[in-house]
C-alpha cells in the first residue's frame, strides 16, 4: 500500500509570555511530502532461503520456523537461544540438542507483559519492559526461576518507543536505552531519548547520554570496551531524511533529538529551543559517526567479540514504511579498524523483492562464527555460519 501526503505545517508565533516554556517558533512556515508505503508481506517458505544473499565463505539455513513475533535474542552458557516476544509477553528457550544448528525443544521459561530487553549477568537473568526490569535465577538446565526480582519499576512510560534494551557494560553497571515518547516530542521527562547507566549494588540510575530519539540497539566493542549504537530517525520529515545513525556513545554526549540528527544537521521544522537557536543547540552535540538510508529502522546491533571476524558489528535494519523506495530488510556488517568504523558489507539480504518482503530482521546474537537472525514478521529464527 502506497499513499503520499503533502503536508504543510503552518507554525506562527506564540504569545510572548509562552516563550520561556515552549521557545521560539520557526520563522517560516515548512512544508514537507510524506509517503506511506508497507512493502506487501509474503508468507515464509522453506525455498525462501536459498533467495538469501551471503557473503563468500557463510551459509544462510533456517533454524526454526513458527515463533509468532520473536524480537531480541540472547545465548545462555550452554548452547540455549532466549529470546524475547513483546507481543505474546513471553520468553523462549530454544535448544539444538544434536548441534546441527536447527533447534529442537523449546520451552516458555518466563511470562512477562511487553517484555524486550534481555541480558544475564552470574547467573542471573535480567528482563525489561516498558517500566520494570527483573531480575530471575538461571536453572542449570537453563530455565529460569519461578519468582522474579523486581529491581526497577518505574521507568518513563515509552509511548511511540517502548521498546526497552539493555547490557553490561565493561564497568559492571548495567545500560538501559529509553525512546523518545513520541516521534519528535521535546522531552519533558530527561530519562527519554536516553541511556541510562544502573548501579548494580544499588539500583539507583542516572543520565548516562541525552538526545537519543531511539537507539535500542547497542553493544560494547570488545576491545576498547567503548559503547556504539545505531540510533532511529525521525519520521514525517520526508523520504530521504534525517538519517539513522552510528553513534560513538560516550558519558554525557548529547546527540541532538529533537532539534538536530546526523552531522549536526538542524531540523527546521522544529521552534527554538529556550534561550538558544538550533542552531546553537546543535553546535554542542555529537555527531554522527556514520549516517544510513532514512527510515531503514534499525534494531539489534552487536560486535563479533572473537575469532577472525573480531571488532566488526552487525546491525539488523527491520526496514522502512514511509519512504517511495523501500530500504532496510536486511543484516549489514559494519567493519571496524583499530575500533573505528571504515565501511559497511550488507550481511544477509534478499527479504526485499521490489515492494514485497519475507522477512524483518529484528533481533541478533553472535556466537563465534554463528549468527542467529530474528524475523518478527514471518517467525523465524536463521543461522547464519562461516564455513
């Protein structure tokens, strides 16, 4: 389905005794076309995966199939494959009994309304939602205990960006992404649009990055232990921009939601902030380090963190709905040197057909030289192996 709107946004100027609460507005009216475009689902066959593009040396194979909505991933000490279903508000466990890379038992270990954000941690597993994070005891045979720990309960309400992530840093605290309540709310509440960093002893957070409209995916590069993550632009502004974005994540960086995305660039069709321009606003932010496709929407990102392929990153594009052109619908590989960034691979392609997709890469792992790919639209999990 496709459909093009033209909208004019005809902003004027507020009362004087308004400006100090809500700044300055544009001083030209602004005008922007905006194109609804869902690329038509193709329900999921076994042949699908030989459409499936890899690099030279890998090979794609389905690892399980029927999994509903399957969102993040994660690997558990022996083998296990976890994964979250916001929807069904459950978690899986996954088990490849013969090692073949196919999964064979499954078993729901834990039910949890809206849960996303997966991590463990000395044998505890920590589960996210919207608001609360708990904490379960491991089994040895990978289920998780009956009674959860309830270690944080009022995380800001997600809005339009619920979906909560969260990992252990190098530094032992524990990292929690925050959307922006909305596409490009000026924030009222500085806990979105944010990481937050969590004391493990006490569980008391603060602001650890601000201007974040929604990076939920982000890791910890494995040796510099420095943080990266792939953040989302906003939408509505028009087919090709703002960017999604590679960001360097550093302790107190302000990458510019909502006024500014990608290398500093203002977006014009918001009002001034209070007592600066954006401009100015901008001038003190972050930049992107490497920008994307608008509307590409990514999800999960993760480095290899041994083997030959150590030091690169993998980043899910769950794909674009409101761009002419669809982009996304793939696993890219963004190689790093010396722990910067130098380019990108696609990874696993082929889910885009035109205007017709099989699949929406949304949650990774990576285990040696084995990945696993969530598609939440068709429910299935891929393995992707190097030879």
């Amino acid at each position: 389905m496709k459909i093009t709107l033209k909208i004019a946004l005809f902003l004027v100027f507020a009362p004087a005794g308004m400006h100090a609460q809500k700044g300055i507005p544009p001083k030209e009216d602004t005008k922007t076309t905006v194109t609804t475009n869902y690329p038509t689902q193709i329900e999921f066959s076994p042949a699908m995966v030989n459409e499936l593009k890899v690099p030279n040396g890998w090979q794609a194979t389905v690892a399980a199939t029927g999994l509903g909505k399957p969102r993040m991933l994660y690997n558990g000490p022996n083998g296990e494959l976890y994964i979250t279903r916001r929807d069904a508000g459950d978690v899986l466990m996954l088990k490849d009994t013969n090692k073949d890379n196919k999964f064979e038992d499954m078993t729901r270990v834990a039910d949890f309304p809206g849960v996303h954000g997966i991590t463990a941690k000395d044998g505890y597993m920590y589960l996210c939602n919207n608001n609360k994070v708990l904490r379960y005891k491991m089994n040895t045979d990978g289920t998780l205990g009956a009674v959860a720990d309830t270690l944080i309960k009022d995380l800001p309400s997600g809005g339009q960006h619920a979906n909560r992530t969260m990992d252990w840093g190098p530094d032992g605290k524990l990292y929690i992404s925050v959307g922006s309540v909305c596409n490009d709310c000026k924030e009222s509440d500085k806990e979105t649009a944010a990481m937050l960093q969590v004391d493990s002893v006490t569980w008391k957070r603060k602001l650890y990055a601000s201007g974040l409209r929604n990076t939920i995916g982000f890791d910890f590069h494995p040796a510099t232990g420095e943080m990266w993550g792939v953040d989302n632009g906003g939408d509505y502004k028009s087919d090709e921009w703002p960017p999604e974005e590679l960001n360097h994540i550093v302790k107190d960086g302000n990458y510019g939601f909502p006024f500014a995305y990608g290398n500093r660039v203002v977006d014009e069709t918001r009002e001034d902030p209070v007592g600066n321009t954006k401009e100015g606003w901008a001038a003190a932010t972050m930049t992107a380090i490497l920008e994307f496709p608008a509307h590409s929407a990514p999800i999960a990102f993760a480095f290899f963190d041994n083997g030959a392929n150590k030091g690169d990153a993998l980043v899910c594009w769950h794909g674009s709905w409101n761009r002419q052109v669809p982009s996304g619908f793939k696993v890219q590989r963004i190689k790093y040197k010396d722990g910067k960034p130098t380019g990108t691979e696609d990874f696993l392609s082929g889910f885009l057909k035109g205007n017709e997709r099989f699949g929406r890469p949304a949650g990774i792992i990576i285990s040696g030289n084995t990945v696993y790919v969530s598609d939440d639209a068709n429910g299935v999990i891929y393995c992707i192996k190097q030879k």
